[in-house]
C-alpha cells in the first residue's frame, strides 16, 4: 500500500514533464515571437491532471504515513516540501481555470500561472529525489 503515493507522484512528475514542455512552447510562441507548436486542450487536460495528481498523492502519502508509522513528519524536508507545494497547486488550477476561458488576453494571469507551476516543478523535482531516499529508509529495509 505505501508503494501507492511514489507510484502516483511518479506519474504525475513525468506527466508534468510534459505539460511544463507544451507550458515553455505556448511562452515562446506567445512573448518571444518563437514558432513553436501548442497543444491547448491537451495543455488544459494533463495540467489539471497533474495538479488533481498532486493533490491526491500528498493526501494518500499523510494518510499512509499516519497509519503506517503514526506520524506525517517522519520524512523532514519531504513532508514539508510536500506540504508547501498545496497553496500553489491551489493557485495553479485557480488561474488555470480563469485562463480556460476565453476574455481577452491576460498576460499576467498568464505569467502568474507559469511562474507557479515552474515553482511547482522544481518543487516535484525535490520531492523525486527525497521520495528516493525516503524509499531507501523506509520501504527497502
């Protein structure tokens, strides 16, 4: 059952892979005049499949850790990381969403959005290699 929250997190990290590629194309193409190919629907769908991913990872890996071991924070640097990551997934899907909709251009909605979800990827980044070492600790022994 704890082998749950790294398979989850695992998919959506290399899903987010993706989304952040399409993310760099749509702001290559839009501010610096680049051709670059980008898939919308596509951009719209993985990304709040990610984030929804996120999400439901962090609430499996407390719970799993809680009954497992009877504690959330056993893990250090992953637990805390894991948990700062929620208000900018929260902020992600929020102006995702305000971006779906078709109004205009927004530059700065824009911006916001792909300077939170690079916050967030590099954040998943960290959480990829302290997940290992947690899984090394914990899981392996």
């Amino acid at each position: 059952m704890l082998w749950l929250h790294p398979f989850i997190q695992a998919t959506a990290l290399i899903l987010a892979t993706y989304v952040m590629y399409m993310g760099i194309n749509r702001f290559r193409f839009q501010h610096l005049k680049q051709k670059a190919a980008f898939n919308w629907k596509r951009h719209v769908l993985l990304g709040k499949m990610v984030n929804w991913l996120w999400l439901i990872g962090w609430l499996l890996g407390l719970y799993m850790t809680f009954t497992s071991w009877g504690s959330i924070n056993l893990t250090g640097g992953h637990y805390v990381i894991g948990t700062l990551m929620v208000p900018f997934i929260i902020v992600s899907l929020v102006t995702g969403f305000i971006l779906q909709k078709p109004s205009g251009k927004r530059p700065g909605l824009a911006l916001t959005h792909g300077v939170t979800n690079g916050v967030l990827y590099c954040m998943a980044l960290f959480q990829s290699f302290s997940g290992m070492e947690v899984v090394k600790l914990f899981l392996l022994e």
